[in-house]
C-alpha cells in the first residue's frame, strides 16, 4: 500500500507562531512515517509560504523561511497546486494538509478558504465552523441561540474605546471582569480585572490584538476540557481538568511557568457529570458548524450547570496540550489520532466533492 502523502503546515502570521512551530515538531515526530510521507510548509510571520526541511523544524530556534525555498500556490489545477518559485518545480501533489497554525490568519477561516480553493483535503474545520468559533462574539451569539451555556458578557469596538466605562459594565457583568481579544487564541491579550485602572489596561492590551473586545463576567466553577473529533458522527473524548495554583490560565501560566495543574482524568466527577459535560461539547461542537478536531473549555459549576468557555479549532500538540493527551487517555495513541484527523479530511472532501456545483438546464 502506497503511503499518502502530507502537508504539514505551521506557522502564520500570529502571535501563537512559536507555539505552532512546537505543535508542527512533535505532529512530525509522532506521525506513522511508514504510512505517511510529509512535506514540511512553513509560513512566516510575514505571510510568505517556504519549502522547510526536518533539520530546521527540529531546530527550538526554528526560523521559517531560513533555507529561502519560497512557494506559491496555483489555483484550479487538477495537479500542480503548489510551485517553488526558486527552480519553478511543482511540489508532489499532496493527499491531505494538515494545518497547525494557531490564532489569526491560521484557524480563523482564512487560510482554510485557500485549501478549499486549491482542492486539497485538510484537518480541522473547514471555512465556516473556524470562522465563527474563531470570534468569542459570534461563539456566544450562536451558543445562545441553541440553548448552550454561556458566560454573560458585552462585545466592545475599538472605535468606542473612549466611551467604554468601567462602572457601567461592571453593574451589568459584576465587578470581576475577563477582557479577552474576540479573534485570538492561547489566552493571548486577556487579562481580568477587578476596579477601574485594570479594566482600562486591559481593554487597551486586549485592543493591539483585535479591533474587537470581549469583557465577560466571572464564572465561578471548575475548569475542564474536552477533546471532540468526527464529521458527521462526532466522538468526545475523557475530560480534564486545570486547577491554577495562582493567577488564571493565561498564556504565561500555559507555556511559561508551573501555576497550572492538569489532571487527566479529572478527579471526582460523577457520570451523570461527565456525561453532561461531553453531551454539550459535542452540541458546541455541531452548533458551531465544526468538523474534524476541537477542543471544548467548560465550567462546571457548583449547581452543575456546564458553562461553554470557548471551542478551539486548532488545539495545540505541544508535549503541554491537553488535545492529544485527552485522546491519549481515552484509548487513542498520539500517532493513531493523526492518522484519524487525516482521514476524516479526506472522507469530508471526498463527501463535498459529490455536491453538485453547477445548475444544470
């Protein structure tokens, strides 16, 4: 059987570029190599595509772009999709892209719309689901209309940040505030705030990342994840749970020091818990238009209510995430959930490939 062969793609123009680099490192370890063929592509933080090698991506000052292979695409080939432009030589054609690339320009449906457009498979969700569940303001709007649990809260724009009052928002929300970027991910640009000076630095902080802003209420209750895969039929796996020894889950607690504690399993969770907690993950998953992979944040509260955090499209594979590692416990090995994700990409493709897409008479 001939081996297929893979995009791996990483990278972007984001804040969470590094993260995705050390996603694309430990997807291109753990991958089957006896039944993949991978092609490693890269995008630098100026938007440009390279060819990369295996030395540079194991490199931890991996710098994209360092060998200066660059490629561009070509639209509506049957083959020849994607060219180096230093010898004009067409890369072979590619099976499946497997998209690691975090935060804006990468899981937000922009970079999927160019796949979608070159006619190649690719993991995770397509252009619809990324783009909605990429936008807290838009999560909410459609988690609430399917009856999903949801932390209250008020969508700001930049153009109002003169008019945004502290006061105001905190007698509608409480005076415990998250100020988070709508269009970003890894918990980058989100602070809480608690008076007046901090909810003002933080709205600032949160703004360099997005022109639009979530302020939400503080829930209090259990923090866990869920790990969902499937197309049509969609799969949860265990749950797990973060418990901070201080401060909150922010970007620096999840990559840059020991305040967070992930248990996997969580502990003392009862079955009708878990079951809740699954079941509104995979309805988040399915309201949210989504397929192939993502991650569900919840809250569990003290009344056992279950409160959608946020979904992530492109859950990290670093040796720290919680994506891999919650597939892991619940029976599917690292390097089986890869090829998983590979062929539900392919099997979607395959389904949209029969609709018909030009009228007839």
């Amino acid at each position: 059987m001939s081996k297929l062969k893979i995009g791996l793609v990483f990278g972007g123009k984001s804040p969470e570029h590094e993260v995705s680099i050390i996603s694309a490192r430990n997807i291109y370890n753990a991958i089957d190599k006896s039944k993949f063929d991978v092609t490693l592509i890269g995008i630098a933080q100026n938007g440009q595509w390279f060819l990369e090698q295996e030395e540079n991506l194991q490199d931890v000052a991996c710098v994209i772009g360092k060998n200066k292979i660059q490629l561009a695409t070509v639209f509506g080939n049957k083959t020849n999709k994607i060219i180096r432009l230093d010898n004009q030589a067409f890369l072979t054609d590619l099976d499946a892209l497997f998209p690691i690339t975090h935060g804006p320009n990468g899981e937000d449906g922009t970079l999927q719309g160019v796949f979608l457009q070159l006619d190649i498979p690719f993991v995770g969700p397509s252009v619809l689901g990324s783009a909605v569940a990429m936008d807290k303001d838009f999560t909410k709007r459609i988690l609430r209309d399917a009856g999903i649990g949801h932390a209250k809260g008020i969508t700001f724009y930049k153009h109002e940040i003169d008019n945004i009052s502290f006061d105001a928002t905190a007698k509608e929300l409480g005076t415990t505030l998250f100020i988070k970027p709508c269009n970003m991910g890894s918990s980058v640009g989100v602070s809480r705030a608690t008076n007046e000076t901090e909810f003002k630095n933080a709205i600032e902080e949160a703004f360099k990342f997005d022109n639009k802003v979530l302020v939400e209420q503080a829930v209090i209750g259990r923090e866990l994840e869920c790990a969902v895969l499937g197309n049509e039929f969609i799969e949860a796996s265990t749950v797990g749970e973060i418990v901070m020894q201080k401060g909150f889950y922010d970007f620096e607690n999840k990559y840059k020091n020991d305040n967070a504690i992930i248990t996997i399993p969580a502990n003392n969770l009862t079955e009708n818990q878990l079951t809740k907690i699954k079941e509104t993950a995979r309805k988040a998953y399915h309201a949210l238009a989504l397929e192939g992979m993502s991650r569900v944040d919840v809250f569990l509260t003290d009344n056992d209510d279950v409160i959608v955090n946020e979904p992530n499209t492109l859950p990290g594979f670093t040796s720290i995430s919680m994506y891999p590692k919650l597939w892991e416990n619940s029976g599917l090995k690292y390097a089986d959930l890869i090829e998983k994700l590979i062929h539900l990409a392919i099997q979607r493709h395959q389904r949209d490939t029969n609709l018909q897409r030009v009228r007839i008479g």
